[in-house]
C-alpha cells in the first residue's frame, strides 16, 4: 500500500480476509490490546477460538515476517510453550486487499507475576530454554539492536516530529543528548543471538502448566539480557534477587555472561527513547490520541525530561553485580 491506513480494516474486510484463507467467522471481532498491529480474537463455527493479526504496513519486511513465524515453528518445535501462528496449505501469512495477517490459536492465562520468585526461575528456565536453541543460527532478515537506530535514529524522530514544547526544547534535547552519549558508550555487547526481543509481562500468559510467549512481533539480535532486565522491578536489593532467581533457573539450560550486566541501562535507555520516538512516528495513527491522550502536551515532556535526568543516574550508577549479592 503506498499510502497506509488502518482506516480502511473495516470488519467486513477482515472477515473477507480470513475467510480468504480458510478460516469461519462465527461471531464478532473482539478488538484485543494491541496498537502497532491489529489484533482480533473470535470463533468459528465449532466454536474453537482463534486470534487474528493484521500487521501494519511498511513496518516490516515480508521476509522479516516470514522470519518471526519461523522462528516461532523452531521454538514450537523444540517443545517450548510458544503461540506460534496457524499454518493453512503450508501458509502462516496470508494477504488481502494489501493487508498481511496471520492466525493462531488462542491461549489465555493469567498475567505474569514479576514479584513471584517461584515464577521467575521459572521464566529463567523458559528464557534459558528459548536462547538455547536461538543460539543455534543467526536471523538473517531481522533488524539487530544498534544504537543508530535505536537512540540516533529515536532522537531524529523526536526532533522531526515538532512535538516538544517549543520552551522546552533547549532542556529536552540536552538531556537527551547527553543520556544517548553515555548509554551509546556503554552498549558494546560482545555476544548476540536472536531474542524475543519484547519480553515484558504483557507478553506472558501463565496457565497451570506454566508460561507461555503470545508474539514475537519484535524479535531481534542483541544480547541475552534484552530477554531478561524487563523482568527486574523495585529497588536495587529487589532486583539483585530477583536477578539471582532467573539465573539459577536460565543456566540450567544456558550459560549466561556476567559481563551483559552492564548492558542494562543502555538497553533500558534505548526502550524509553523509542517509547517517545513511536508515539510521535505513530500519532497520526487515530487509535493514538485516542488512547494516549497525555501525550504530546507540556506536562508529557516536562516528565519526559525528569525521566532523563533519572535516566543519566542509572547510566552512572555501578552494573548490577551478584558476585557481591
């Protein structure tokens, strides 16, 4: 599509499209929790139930999608607890009307406790578990975490976009600057495997028999800790435990380098400048100053500003060490 709308994804057209590709529509489209894509839950005529993903145009590649699946069916197949999509005629991605979707088989659970030890060796052992295996090649088309794009190319969309208050820009792009500095000094990692990329506690469903992964819509290189800082909460102390916690269960399965320890901040740096870079890239998308209506307003970034300077003591504060733990 050369100009891109989700305008366009009426309900009759998704239901067009996946009845394009095999699937009955027996009910409503659910509208789940999902902004970058759109994302549907509903049931055929069996009443199994399926959720349905319709990705955004021009974000990825069709081989970077292609990728996300097969990384999916590799980790499905290694017998780890991964939705991975449905496949129809040897087909997981489909396309109508200029629009790619994928389905898959839809799994609830409860929300990830990050504050529950038991579940965080767990989620160490699933962790481990994943990087096991995508340890064992390369992702050829998937981007990599870089600070061009991940800080430079942030700070580029920020700038572009117009959106700082304009009495606040002198303040805003100074702190900002010297956050990427430091964070851009600090990020060198030396090992790098494909990740999940995204693992926060939204995207972890726990059911009886343990956690299972619900998208892999932001998988990437980088380095291990990306998989597992997102799971560390609190104070110092709390963190130090729980860290202790995931890596007694992750190297059961794999060897984990002290020394990525010290990539956390950075990586945190470059999720919170991106955070702000989505939003401006994404604002002219409806569905945004409909649920972000905070956004884009001088309060927004005055805190944006005192999230930085907090930001720059984190940078400057010693790595987490469980040597002295």
């Amino acid at each position: 599509m050369a100009v891109f709308s989700f305008e366009s994804l009426s309900p009759d057209l998704i239901i067009d499209g996946l009845e394009s590709a095999g699937f009955t529509v027996d009910s409503g489209l659910l509208a789940l929790n999902s902004y970058e894509n759109r994302v549907y839950q509903f049931h055929d005529d069996n009443l199994v139930k399926y959720v349905t993903k319709f990705y955004r145009p021009q974000r990825w590649q069709l081989a970077q999608i292609h990728e996300e699946h097969d990384f999916s069916f590799e980790l499905a197949e290694a017998e780890l607890p991964i939705v991975a999509p449905l496949k129809v005629n040897g087909k997981s991605l489909f396309e109508y009307q200029g629009y790619h979707f994928a389905v898959f088989p839809c799994r609830g659970g409860r929300i990830f406790e990050v504050d529950n030890l038991d579940q965080l060796e767990w989620m160490g052992r699933f962790v481990g578990r994943i990087h096991a295996v995508s340890a064992q090649k390369p992702f050829v088309h998937r981007p990599s975490f870089t600070c061009d794009e991940m800080l430079l190319g942030a700070r580029e969309q920020i700038a572009s976009s117009g959106f700082v208050s304009q009495g606040l820009v002198k303040p805003f792009f100074t702190i900002l600057d010297q956050v990427i500095t430091v964070a851009a000094e600090q990020y060198q990692p030396r090992n790098q495997i494909r990740l999940h990329g995204d693992c926060h506690a939204g995207n972890i469903l726990w059911r009886d028999e343990g956690p299972h992964f619900v998208d892999l819509d932001d998988c990437r290189t980088g380095p291990a800790i990306q998989d597992l800082w997102m799971m560390l909460s609190g104070d110092r102390q709390d963190k130090l435990l729980q860290l202790d916690t995931l890596l007694m269960g992750y190297e059961e399965f794999f060897t984990f380098d002290n020394s990525e320890l010290l990539l956390i901040e950075s990586l945190r740096t470059m999720r919170v400048v991106n955070y702000m870079a989505w939003l401006c890239k994404r604002w002219s998308d409806p569905a945004f100053p409909q649920n972000f209506p905070w956004f884009n307003t001088e309060k927004y970034w005055e805190q944006q500003i005192l999230m930085l300077k907090e930001q720059m003591s984190a940078l400057q504060l010693p790595p987490l060490n469980l040597q002295n733990f």
